[in-house]
C-alpha cells in the first residue's frame, strides 16, 4: 500500500464508505429482483388459474 502520509485517514475512509454503500447497493438490488421475481410469478400463477 503506498505511504498516504497525512491523507491516509480520509482515504481509507473513504474507501470504508464506498464499499460499504456499493455492497449495499448490490444488496439492494438482488432483494428487489427477488422481490420481483416472486410478484412476477404471482401474477403467472393467476393468470393460469383464469385463464
């Protein structure tokens, strides 16, 4: 790692809250695709059952 001198705080944490959001972000994201996966579903199966 190079020597950040008297930066090396604000970098690291820097680094600490951008991949803490992007980790939330991807967490974010697969709940909600889940989510929609399932609602998606949920309409096929009603669909099906009417149709």
């Amino acid at each position: 790692m190079p020597d950040l001198g008297k930066y090396a705080d604000a970098v690291l944490s820097a680094y600490g809250v951008s991949s803490l959001l992007l980790l939330l972000l991807v967490i974010f994201t697969l709940r909600k695709g889940r989510a929609a996966r399932q609602a998606l579903e949920d309409v096929e199966k009603r669909s099906k059952t009417n149709g």
